[in-house]
C-alpha cells in the first residue's frame, strides 16, 4: 500500500508507520504554509480587493481548501488550508471580532499572534495522532 506515494513500493508498511509519515507530511506543509504565508505578508503587506463592502482574507481560502479536502481527499490540500486558517486565528482573539482594521499588520506580526500560531500548531499536531482520517488507503 502507497500512502500519498510516500511509503512508496514498501507493502509491509504498518499502520503505524503510515501514519507517522502522514503526520510527518502533514505538518511539513502546514509549517511551510504558516511560514510562506508571514513572511510573503511581511514583505508585501497588502490586501485582497475588496468585493463591495466584503474585505477576504487568507483564512476564508483555507476553509475553502478544508472543504475542498473532503471531495478530494489529498493531505497536501487540507494541510496547506489549515496552515492558512492557523495563521489567522490569533487575530480573532487580539480584536474580539469578525472585522479587523484595514491596517492590522502590527497585531498580525505581534509575538502574540505568533506565540497564538505556535500553540495552535502544538495542539494540532498532538490531536492529529487521534484523527483516523489522516491515512487514505490508495
């Protein structure tokens, strides 16, 4: 059984090991996600167009690529979507509500916004352990 083609040719992969590599796998994109993410927006610190009084942000494409998961079950997808859903959670907290300021850049780059990553990705990574949907048979 492959996994994602990561276990490759190897049919003796246990359970076990198939789902470290997922594990694995899945908290490389979303790490590089996070990171790509921050530091694009970093360096170019700009918004979507607004669509009316409609202001998207990155979070609202990673729901989309959660969705997405469940009619094309790649890890890549719902990986990459969460990275992008994680990097925007802290900023719900910091403002308390749905609509941030058009110049939030200093909130969103904050420690507390990054130490509020850190701790969501350690939790996540602890909790995807117990998640059976993790490993796709192919």
């Amino acid at each position: 059984m492959a996994l994602l083609g990561l276990v490759g040719s190897n049919p003796t992969a246990s359970a076990k090991q198939i789902i470290m590599i997922s594990k694995n796998y899945f908290f490389l994109f979303l790490i590089l996600t996070i990171l790509i993410t921050q530091i694009v927006t970093r360096f170019w610190p700009r918004h979507a167009p607004k669509i009316g009084n409609f202001q998207p942000h990155h979070y609202m494409i990673g729901l989309a690529l959660i969705a997405l998961y469940f009619l094309i079950p790649k890890l890549t997808i719902l990986a990459i979507g969460a990275g992008l859903v994680v990097d925007e959670i802290p900023l719900f907290f910091i403002f308390k509500t749905w609509n941030w300021p058009d110049n939030h850049w200093k909130q969103y780059h904050s420690w507390e916004s990054i130490l509020g990553i850190i701790a969501i990705a350690i939790v996540m990574y602890f909790a995807v352990s117990f998640l059976p949907i993790m490993v796709k048979k192919l």
